[in-house]
C-alpha cells in the first residue's frame, strides 16, 4: 500500500508541470493573433510595388488591432530578377501544384485571365472606383469583370532633348512653346520627323529618332499616330495593310532615306542606346517614360540634370490621326484565384486605394510615373519628382489599351520586319505581306481591313 | 538468353530507367503536346494535326529548312577538314609533344568557354558601331573605312564560323588520338618506298581514322542538328529569318511566342529526323559487320 502511495505519490508531482503549463497556456492563445502568412511575389526592379503592398498590410494590421480582429499579416516574399516569360510560366505552374503566391506581378494580364488564375477584383474596384484615375483597369477588364491591379500608371510619351534645339537655333520661347503645339495639334507628327531630319542636319545631334532595340508596344503607338489600328473596341486584333504599310514606309525611310534612325539601331544593346539618348547622341526616343531613369543613369546623369535637358511630349496628331495621346500602360499585380484569404487580399488592395496611397506615390515616384490611383498623384512625392512633376497634364490625353489576344505575336512579327526594313533589307510592301501570312497562319480571330 | 546476356541487362537497367524517365517520357509528353494548342495559359486543347498543317503551311519553313541543311553541311564539312588538317598536324608533322599538346590547347579554349561568353566576344568583336573591334581595327589601318555592320550583313557566315570554332577542339582530339594509334611500321614503309607526305595522308592517315571520321560526321551533324545556343546568342535566328535553323524555331515559336503546341511539333519533326540518322547508321554499321564476316 505504501508503494501503491509513493507511485501515486510521484506521478502526480510529474503531471504537476504537464497540467501547470497547460493551465499556462490558454491564456496565451487568447492573446496571441492568428498569423496568417501571404506570400508575395515580384519579378525586375521595381520592388517598390511588392514594397507597398507590404508596407500597406501594416497599417492594415493597425487597423485590425483596433477593430479588434485576431489577425496579424504577415509575409513571405519572393523577389526574382528573370526574363518575364519564364515569370509567369513559374507562376502558372505554382499554381498548378497549389504552391501559388498570394499577390503576384505579371507581364501579360491575359494569359492569366485565360487560364482563370486570377481573382475577380471587381467589387473591391467598384466599392473603391473614385478612387482611381479613369480607365486604369481597362486592359485588365473581361466580360466586365477587373482582375489585376495597377500599381501606377507610366505612359508612353515621345522624349526629345531641348539642347538639341537650342543648337539649331531655336530661341527659349520657341522652344517653351513645342509641347504646347503638340498639344494643340499645330504640330504634326509629319513635322517632328522633318524637325529630327533638321536637327541632325545642323549638327544638333547625330540621330533624330531612336526607339528600343526589341519587340515593345512602342512601335504600336508610332502605328496609331500613323492612323493605323491593331484592336478593335472588343479587343479583337486588327491587321490593318494600309496603316501597316504607312508605319514600314516612315520605319525605312528613317533608316535608309533621311538616316535619323541608325540602320544598326537593333544590333545596339540598351545601355548603348540609353546612353545615346542621355547624351544627346539621339535627339529624339519614344518609349515608356519610366525607361527615363534608365537613360540618365546611363549617360551619368541625375534625375535632375536629366529633366533639365529633356522634354516629355505627347504623341503629335498626324495626318491620317485625329488627336495627340499618350499610352497608359500600368503595370498590374494580381491575386491568386487560389488564395487561402482572398478577403484580407482585398482588404490589401483597398488600402492602397485609401489610405496608403502615399505607398503608391513612393513607387511612382521612384519609377518617374504617375500614379493610377487619384490620391497619390496629389502627393508632394510625385509633385516633387523633377520628372513628372510638370507633365501631370499628359495623364488627360492617356488612352489604355484593352487586353488583345494575339498581341504578344503581332509585336514579334512587327519588330521582325523592323529589323529587317531598318537594315533596307526587305521593303515596306514586302514586309506587310510576310507579317500578314505569319499573322493568319498564327493568331486566330483575326480582322483585317 | 546467357547469363552473361542478363548479367549485362541488370546492370543496364538503371541507365535504361534513367533515359526512360528523363528523355522517353519527356520525347512522349512533347508527341501529345504537339497535337495541342498548348499557349502561356497552360490548358489544354487538343487540335489533331493543326499543327503539324502550319509548319507545312507556313512558307518560312522551306528558308528554315533550307538554313539548316546549309548549316549543318557546310558547318561540318569545315569541322571534319579542319579537325583531320589540325590532327595530322600536331600528331604526324609536328614530333613535338609538348608544342603539339600547346595547339591543342589553344584551340580547346572556345569548347571550354561558357556560350554565353563566347556570344558576347562575337558580338564586341562584330559590333556594328565604330567602337566594334574588327572596325576599330581596320580603321586603325584605314582611316576612311566606314564601319560596317558585320552580323546584319553576313549572319550566315558568322554563325559558321563562330560554330567551326568553338566544334574544333572535339573532332581534332579523336582524330590526333587515333593517328596516334596508327602502327609506326605503316609509316616508316611507306617512306621506305619513296611515299610523299600528301600520299602518306591519302593512302595510311585517312583509311585508318575512317571509323573515327564516320563518328565524328555523326556526331557534328546530330549536334549542329539540335544545338541552336550559339545562333540565339549571336543573330537570335536574324534578321528576318537569315539564320533561323529548325531547333531554334522551335524554341521562339515554344518559348518567344508561347505556342508550345506549335513548337512541340516542330521538335517532334526534328526527333524523327534524329531517330531516322541514327537507325540508317546503325543499318550502315550492321550492314558493314556482315559484309565483314
């Protein structure tokens, strides 16, 4: 019996702290919030976007401590630097084994709302549609219904470097006053080709009118400014000869009649074009304007120096196009159709709309854009930028383009024939009628006219 | 079947599981892939034979089809010439082993060099602007040269060239290997009889390595088949299509425009053609064993 008393004796004094921590314990649990893990995914440099979105989820957990809420956001991120692509294929395939990111980046929105990876954002835009510029979310829009998020809205705008004019002759009033002519429609895109023709001619720099050395949707701004269309209002792919033929005959004859183009052009790598343009090499470049930082790290500037020296301008009117313009073409990020917590995703989006639009004005501003969403463009941030801060007028003649199925194809076959017509190696003709076979042979529902 | 046969088989079977799991399965995933419409949003739609219509279909394929053969034949010819030259030349003419082993040396640097940097020294040495290397150079001799645009201009030779070079060191090392095992006496009798060196190359070099020259022509055209790095690195298959081969379609109609559908047919084309080289060599080998024995 008293061996039966000691044994009882013992295990009760090892229950002891078995019971003690338990009853340690509930509390504990109670106190402690439900972390809930998202994970985040970002490719390239423009971190600042994950970075908001980041920032933005602890003003959102402030906010849940005050109403209360047990849940705490954290995350798990997972920046990358590879061609865009294999980006999204990565994406794709995460998704395939249930290993999605939460919130990712993604180059072609499309593709994604095809393989429906991507949540419906439609009611968090719509509760929240005052809040962003106007027609952000057309490119990311499907049977009415908005799917990606715009971090920021870069357009792409025509450069050209003020001194070039300068050593034309040109007087500061005449030079103040371009942007305004462009603007107005006096001056046409006709006349900026003959003023890059006369700046190279007086010296005022060795090329007129450079672009990127790769397939873009640069070139499908020059096609628009020429008159010529590639989408429909339902975002069906257009091929349009005559517009086409019009883009091929200006694209060689830049190259291979009045040489303000280098026949070479696509043989050069980035830094030496960005260079060209930085330096004044190039009087003129199309593109997006976030590419500008790019361009003056290349020729050694600052942001400052750089906007001192170049002018950002709207696509000119032309004869065969009505009005000037600017492209809006945001970036997007989206979230996983097979998000564990679509809600608090949502919660994330709204606040970037909201309250933490400064985070936005961050990342505008550190990419030289402007903001997709109202509040942000306001801030002293972006009103502080040297860049942007006296072009906020551009984002009122910005058009977006929707999504179009085929595209990815109709820009690699564009700058196919670019290539070759710039280097005088077919003729614009010829080029229209190969790209027009490799189209039908390729992109389905096509119309062409 | 021999124990000895079965021997052999087990200790095989691995292998065979290996290739199995990373070259049949895959060669079979990519068959149905290309009876699919396959694109970047990764569904699957099966649409018969579309594909393989639109290779026959598109009339870049002939230019495609045309720059390969030119490719490979013209390729290889100079690979296997130069390959034999520089084997009789650091094995037969040259005594020396220490010099002969120097040349070799020499010309296994571009095999040893990672394609990526190799492209880029292509690309600095042709660079079409005035600081390109080749026209720095020629205008240090010639003032008034105007740079030229040496990809653009001659893609097709420079893809060649940049091939023949980096292929050398390979063929060169079997080719030195088994002049190197040919008997002395066949040598020294040959100069007995007054031989010349050119008959000596005619008549003993070339009739002892010709297994190895078989092996090599094999070799370089299954390589110069498939093998398409260079050419992306340095032309990307341009302009136009001036140096598209059919590996390297295949790859920017699968990766470049997302059509994996469309580009797993254009593989699968290529597997025959492999597979139908490889069959007629082992019929070629076989048939030469029986008429042997």
């Amino acid at each position: 019996m008293k061996k039966t008393l000691v044994l009882l004796a013992l295990s009760l004094l090892m229950l002891y702290p078995v019971f003690a921590a338990g009853a340690n314990e509930k509390p504990q649990i109670v106190a402690e919030k439900q972390v809930v893990t998202l994970k985040i995914s970002h490719n390239m440099d423009f971190t600042t976007i994950p970075e908001a979105v980041v920032d933005a989820a602890e003003r959102v957990n402030a906010r849940y401590a005050k109403e209360g809420k047990n849940i705490r956001i954290a995350f798990e991120k997972d920046y990358q630097t590879i061609d865009w692509t294999e980006y999204q294929n990565n994406i794709v395939f995460a998704h395939k084994i249930d290993d999605a990111p939460d919130i990712f980046a993604m180059s072609d929105p499309a593709g994604l709302m095809k393989a429906g990876l991507l949540l419906d954002l439609t009611d968090m835009v719509k509760a929240n549609s005052s809040k962003f510029v106007n027609n952000v979310f057309t490119p990311v829009t499907e049977n009415g219904k908005i799917y990606a998020f715009p971090p920021d809205l870069p357009v792409r705008v025509i450069y050209y470097n003020r001194n070039g004019l300068k050593a034309i002759g040109w007087n500061d009033a005449d030079i103040k006053a371009l942007p305004g002519k462009i603007q107005s429609g006096v001056f046409k895109f006709e006349d900026f080709l003959a003023l890059c023709q006369e700046v190279v001619a007086k010296g005022g720099a060795k090329y007129g009118l450079t672009h990127r050395p790769g397939a873009g949707a640069d070139f499908l701004d020059i096609l628009n400014v020429l008159g010529g269309q590639y989408y429909d209002e339902k975002g069906t792919l257009v091929f349009d000869e005559k517009g086409l033929t019009r883009f091929f005959q200006m694209t060689y004859d830049n190259a291979n009649v009045t040489k303000i183009t280098p026949q070479n052009l696509n043989q050069m790598g980035w830094t030496t074009i960005n260079t060209m343009v930085g330096t004044g090499d190039s009087f003129a470049y199309y593109g997006p304007i976030y590419s500008c930082s790019y361009v003056a790290s290349a020729a050694k500037l600052t942001n400052e120096q750089f906007a001192a020296q170049e002018e950002f301008v709207l696509f000119p009117a032309s004869k065969y196009s009505a009005k000037p313009f600017v492209v809006a073409a945001p970036q997007y990020i989206g979230i996983s159709a097979k998000t564990k917590y679509p809600e608090i995703c949502l919660d994330l989006f709204a606040e970037l709309a909201n309250g933490s639009a400064d985070l936005l004005a961050r990342h505008a501003a550190k990419i030289n854009s402007l903001s997709s969403v109202v509040a942000a463009n306001d801030d002293p941030q972006i009103a502080a930028n040297p860049i942007i801060k006296d072009i906020a007028y551009l984002a009122d003649y910005a058009i977006t383009v929707p999504t179009i199925y085929g595209i990815a194809n109709y820009r690699s076959e564009l700058f196919k024939q670019i290539v070759a017509l710039e280097l005088g190696q077919t003729t614009p003709a010829k080029a229209v009628a190969d790209m027009k076979v490799q189209i039908q042979l390729n992109v389905k529902d096509v119309i062409y006219k | 079947m021999k124990g000895k046969d079965l021997q052999g088989y087990a200790f095989l079977s691995p292998f065979l599981i290996l290739v199995s799991i990373f070259y049949i399965a895959p060669a079979i995933l990519t068959i149905i892939m290309s009876f699919s419409s396959l694109d970047g949003a990764f569904l699957w739609e099966f649409v018969g034979f579309e594909n393989y219509g639109k290779i026959f279909r598109d009339p870049n394929t002939f230019l495609i089809l045309r720059n390969t053969i030119l490719y490979i034949v013209i390729s290889m010819a100079i690979i296997v010439l130069l390959d034999l030259f520089i084997a009789t030349l650091t094995t037969y003419f040259i005594k020396s082993d220490g010099w002969a082993s120097f040349f070799k040396s020499i010309i296994m640097i571009p095999m040893i060099t990672p394609s990526v940097v190799y492209s880029v020294l292509w690309i600095w040495y042709l660079d079409a602007s005035d600081s390109g290397f080749i026209n720095s150079f020629i205008r240090f001799f010639d003032t008034d040269f105007v740079s030229v645009n040496w990809i653009a201009k001659y893609p097709f030779q420079v893809i060649i060239i940049a091939q023949v070079v980096v292929s050398l060191a390979y063929g060169a090392i079997i080719f030195s290997s088994a002049i190197r095992s040919i008997p002395d006496n066949q040598f020294k009798a040959a100069h007995v009889d007054g031989a010349g060196e050119w008959e000596i190359v005619k008549t003993i070099i070339i009739p002892n390595i010709r297994p190895h020259i078989k092996f090599i022509i094999m070799w370089e055209t299954l390589g110069l088949m498939t093998n398409y790095l260079n050419i992306l690195l340095i032309t990307n298959g341009g302009p136009l299509n001036r140096t598209e081969v059919w590996a390297l379609s295949a790859y920017h109609k699968a990766f470049i425009d997302q059509q994996y559908g469309y580009g797993a047919a254009i593989s699968v084309l290529l597997i025959l053609v492999v597979f139908m080289i490889m069959l007629l060599w082992m019929f070629a080998s076989k048939s030469k064993k029986e008429g042997e024995e």
